[in-house]
C-alpha cells in the first residue's frame, strides 16, 4: 500500500461517513417538507375515487374548518374538519381518539350535511352530550356548540 | 386518509399548514439509507484491512454478505409489520454498528499484532448483532400495537427491579471492572441492567399516564418554582433509593444516572412542571456526593477526572488514571482527520474495543469521524423525540419520550466520560461497542421506537358510512 493510496482511502471513507449523514438529515427535510405535496395528490385521487363524497371544493367564511378540544386529557389537540364524517372515540380507526376512560371504542361521529354540521352519538354507554342535554339523535351543532364525551369537551372552531 | 391530529403544545392550538400533514411511509427512502450505510459499515471493514494489513480482507464476502442479510431482513420486517415508521432509524443503527463491528475487528488486529493469540471479540460480536436483528424483528411481530405495553406497567416495574437486583444475589453475580452489575450463568454472562432500562421505560409511562395529573396540578409555589406535595414525592423518593442502591451496591455510577435522569426526564414532560427538575436535581447532587463520600470506586473515578496526568511519588500513573489518559492521547493523535482506519493504534488503551471505542474512532477517523457519529446519535434522540411529539396517545408519547431520553444520557454519559467533560463510568456506547446485552437491548429500543413511530404516522383509517356496520355499532345495548 503506498502512502498515497492510504491517504486517499482515508479520506474517501470520511466523504462515504459525511455522505450517508448528510442523506440522512436530507430524507428529513423531505420527510418534513415533502408530504404535504403527497398529501394533496392522494387527496384528488380520493376524491376522483369516491365522487359520491360531497366536499364543498371552498369553504365559505364563517364555516366551522376544526373540531378543538377543549377539556380533557386531550386538551390542546385541533382536528381538521376537510375529511368529514370524523369518528370520535378510544378506537384506532377514531380519526379524533380520546384517551379518557369515559369514552367507547366508536363514541360518536361530527358529520356534515349540505351546510349544516351534526354530531351523531353511534350508541355509546355513557352518552354525548350538547350543552347540558344527552342526545338521541343526530343533533345539529354551530360554532361554539360545547359537545361532551366522558370527561372531554370539544368545540367546533372557525 | 385524514389529517393528523398535531399535538405538540402550542403549535396545536392553531390550525395550521401542520394540521394537513400526513406522513409518507417512505420506505423506498430507507431502503437508499439501508445501502449507504452498508457501505458505511461494509467500508470501514475494506479500509481497516487495507490499512492494517495492506489488503482487503479475505472474508469480506462473507462479512459483507452476513450484514446485507441481517439488514435487509430487518427491512423486510419493517416493510411488513409497521410500513409508516420512521425511516431513518434503522439506516442509522445499521451504519451505526457495521462501524463498531469494523473498529473491534481493527483493535483484534492491533492486539493479535502485539500479542499473537489474543482473543477476538469481532466474531462474537457479528453473532450478538444477528441475536439483535432477531429480537429486533420479534419485538416488531410481537408487539402490534405498543399500547398493550400499558398493561403491563407493574409486571415490567418489578422485573426491571428484579433484574437491577439480579446481581447483587451470591452466586450468579460477578464484579467485573470493579462495578457489580453482571450475571453469569453456566459461562455465559449477561447485564440485566440493559433489559431493565427498557421495562423502566415502559413502567415510568405506563405509570405516569394514570397519575400525571396528581403529580402536576397539587402543589405551591415557592421563588416562582411550583413544587410538589410532599406526598407526592413517594415516586421520586422511591425511584432516588434504587439509584443511589446501584450506586453504593453495585458501584455503578454510569446506570445510576441514567435511572434516575431517565425518571425525572419523563417526570417533567408528563407534568410540565420545572418543580419536578429542581426537586430531583438536588436529591441526585445530594445522592451522588454521598456515593462519593461512601465508595471507594466513585473517588477514585472522581480523581481520575480531575487529575488525569497525576502521578504517584515513583512515577507511576494513579490508579484509573491511565486508561482515560491513553484515550486522550488516542484522540489528540488522531486529530482532525485521523490516522486513517488500520493505522492508529488503539489498542494501547485498556478495553478500548468496549468503553472507550469512542476514543479509538477519534484516533483513526478524527474529530471529522467523531462528530459524524455524535450527529447520528443526534438524529436518534430527534427522530425519538419527534415521535413522540406527533403519537396521538399519551401513553406512547410517554414511551417514545422515555427511549429517545435513555439513549440520550447513555450518550451523553460514556461520551461525556471517554472525553473528560464528566467522570467516566461503565457504560456501552450504544451500537459501537463490544458487549452483547447492551447491543441486543438497544436493537429492541430501536424496535419499540419504530413501533411507535409507526403507530404515530399512520395515517387514521378513513370513517366508512356504510349502514350495516352502523346497525352492528348501534346493537351493543346495554338495555
């Protein structure tokens, strides 16, 4: 082995070390930044795939676009409303899931029909409640409307 | 596809360009990872052997073939049980321990050079990294969702105390190094302090999930630091008893601090509340200078920091002082671009293919090696803490908090030992150092973050309005 060939092996496998750590910081940044591209396209495919899905293509001002929660032990979380009907519950297919004890595997569903928002409860045993009353049926809900689940409130924000 | 629920604090509080973000499952990204850091690993093998023995070694096929199988079959797993996890774990594992699987074979060359016959740990450590990918595909066919992990809080609690207990009992315990934390049963001796980290883990969220909210919301306010209720302590008095009984017993100072940091991390992000620091803080100063005052390990690990180069009377190095003093010198030879891989020579440095491997990296890849691997360390602790930012439930953001925080301070603690910033103590650099039960528990850490991470970026199943399964929903009528 020459010495010239051991300093370029030298070198070389620094650049191979480098190289793998800046790929790796680079998958990051497109992981972080590309998604949202992807989203948008699996979007239209859905939408192209299921027409029967009314969407309206633009929000009007004044229409509720998320559900927050207010109290419990998910306080803090905001979910978009643009994939309605969401289910709430403790489930894993729960688009909003609740960590509260209060709560069924499939609670309850916010759903929209033409402009008007409902949130239906899907025969859960310790009920949903819109302001103080317990609902039987699917109950139309407005901005600000305070929904209970167990011990979590949620609010449909603007 | 729905959007993701974003979690994190503050940012949450707004619906934002955030609350439109899926993930990606990005396996075709790790795969590119994958190959890179075979050549990574595959390539620090080529250069040792060119550089120590002037060839490139003859069982290259069979090295190179035995890691392309061990991480593609990982792979595999991952593109089967959990497609959205993270891609950038396990490309960084893998290059992470082909390069410790290279420098243990380079520091055998290096010690069979000074004394033929030597033993060689490169094998054994190739055969504990496949045990590792095993429980590594295991933990992720096992364990679906990590949120069964919940039940057992106080069945993974005890077995970690237990298992930290382990060595202590007459006849399977054995002091290695002056620190009693090995057991050896019929020839085969394993740490049970690596396990027990990981079902500390699991126990602390599963734990802190139910009483988080007694622990934060009770209290006062003192010099505007909310502490806790003095019953509340219970916890942390018990947690800061077992520290400081690895401490005295076992004299470990290294796992001791890693228990007890590990507790009060995932303490403070369950409660948010600074308290918990300021109150576990002093306890640990307070524990850790009574170890001091009490063991004779600890002072001397303690001189050895503060007086590295002291001699004795005759000239001789202080005892301990001499390996972290070989280390040193190892680094400053290497510099800033190294010696090269082969050409150094690590193997002056007492268990320099464990402990101090840091060091050997140092001196044949330099300060510019050095900081690659702490970056890749890094990047674990961040796609760790990143999971846990995005996972919907508590409980896993609990868990993936904790990981990503034990592997930080295990970082942070042998690095910090190896180089002079804290008194060195006995533990593995996690994936480059020989030392099998260290390797295979971190190979199931790395499982359970990807679980996780998994879970987290899934994107939730869409809601199907279809009325059959509504019926099926509404009969489950309790009257």
């Amino acid at each position: 082995m020459s010495e010239l060939s051991l300093v370029l092996i030298r070198f070389g496998y620094l650049a191979v070390l480098w190289i793998f750590v800046l790929a790796t910081i680079s998958v990051i940044r497109t992981d972080m930044f590309g998604a949202r591209a992807a989203r948008t396209a699996g979007g239209q495919e859905r939408k192209a795939a299921k027409p029967t899905r009314s969407k309206p293509a633009k929000p009007r001002k004044g229409d509720p676009t998320s559900v927050a929660i207010l109290e419990g032990g998910n306080a803090g979380e905001v979910v978009s409303l643009a994939n309605a009907p969401l289910l709430i519950g403790r489930g894993n297919d729960a688009a909003i899931r609740l960590d509260d004890d209060y709560v069924s595997t499939r609670h309850a569903r916010i759903a929209v029909s033409g402009d008007q928002w409902y949130v239906e409860d899907l025969g859960s045993t310790n009920g949903t409640y819109v302001g103080s009353s317990r609902i039987t049926q699917a109950t139309a809900i407005s901005l600000g409307t305070q929904i209970r689940i167990g011990k979590t409130i949620l609010e449909m924000r603007k | 596809m729905s959007s993701a629920a974003a979690t994190s604090g503050t940012s949450a509080r707004k619906p934002g360009p955030l609350m439109e973000f899926v993930h990606r499952s990005r396996r075709g990204a790790e795969l590119f990872l994958l190959l890179l850091s075979l050549a990574v690993g595959i390539g620090a093998y080529a250069a040792v052997g060119l550089g120590a023995q002037g060839k490139v070694p003859a069982d290259i096929y069979t090295y190179g073939g035995i890691l392309t199988a061990l991480v593609v079959a990982a792979h595999v797993t991952v593109r089967i049980k959990a497609a959205y996890a993270d891609p950038i774990l396990l490309p960084i594992v893998s290059a992470l321990n082909g390069l410790g699987l290279a420098m243990i074979h380079r520091i055998d060359l290096g010690r069979q050079a000074r004394t033929p016959g030597s033993h060689e740990f490169a094998p054994s450590q190739l055969m504990w990294m496949t045990l590792g990918v095993l429980l590594f595909i295991v933990v992720l066919v096992a364990i679906r969702d990590h949120r069964r992990l919940q039940a057992f809080t106080y069945t993974a609690g005890f077995s970690a105390l237990v298992l930290l207990l382990l060595p202590l009992l007459p006849g399977i315990g054995k002091t290695v190094n002056g620190a009693r934390i090995w057991i050896g049963i019929a020839g085969f001796s394993f740490q049970p302090g690596e396990i027990a980290k990981l079902l500390l883990v699991i126990a602390f969220a599963g734990y802190l999930v139910l009483y988080r909210d007694a622990l934060a919301l009770a209290g006062r306010r003192v010099l505007f630091v909310d502490l806790p209720r003095g019953r509340d302590l219970g916890p942390i008095l018990a947690m800061w008893a077992v520290s400081l009984a690895i401490l005295v017993f076992q004299n470990d100072l290294g796992s001791s601090l890693l228990f007890f940091g590990l507790f009060l991390v995932m303490l403070y992000v369950s409660t948010e509340r600074p308290g918990w620091l300021v109150v576990g803080g002093t306890m640990f100063v307070v524990g850790a200078y009574f170890g001091y005052l009490v063991t004779a390990h600890v002072q001397v690990r303690v001189e050895a920091w503060l007086h590295p180069f002291a001699n004795t009377p005759s000239g001789e190095a202080v005892t301990g002082t001499y390996q972290i003093r070989q280390g040193l010198f190892g680094m400053g030879w290497g510099g800033l671009t190294g010696r090269g891989l082969g050409q150094g020579s690590p193997q002056n440095t007492p268990i320099s293919w464990s402990d101090f491997i840091l060091p050997s990296l140092g001196e044949e890849l330099g300060l510019t090696g050095v900081i690659a691997i702490v970056l890749l360390y890094a990047l674990i602790v961040e796609r760790g803490l990143r999971t846990a930012l995005i996972c919907r439930d508590n409980f896993g953001k609990l868990m993936a908090t904790g990981l990503a925080t034990v592997f930080a301070l295990q970082v942070f603690v042998v690095i910090g030992g190896v180089t002079k910033l804290i008194p060195l103590t006995g533990l593995t650099t996690p994936f480059l150092s020989q030392g099998g039960s260290s390797l295979v528990a971190n190979w199931a850490l790395i499982a359970l973050l990807i679980r996780v991470s998994d879970q987290a970026r899934r994107p939730p199943p869409e809601f199907f309005d279809d009325g059959a399964d509504m019926d099926a929903t509404q009969v489950v009528s309790l009257r």
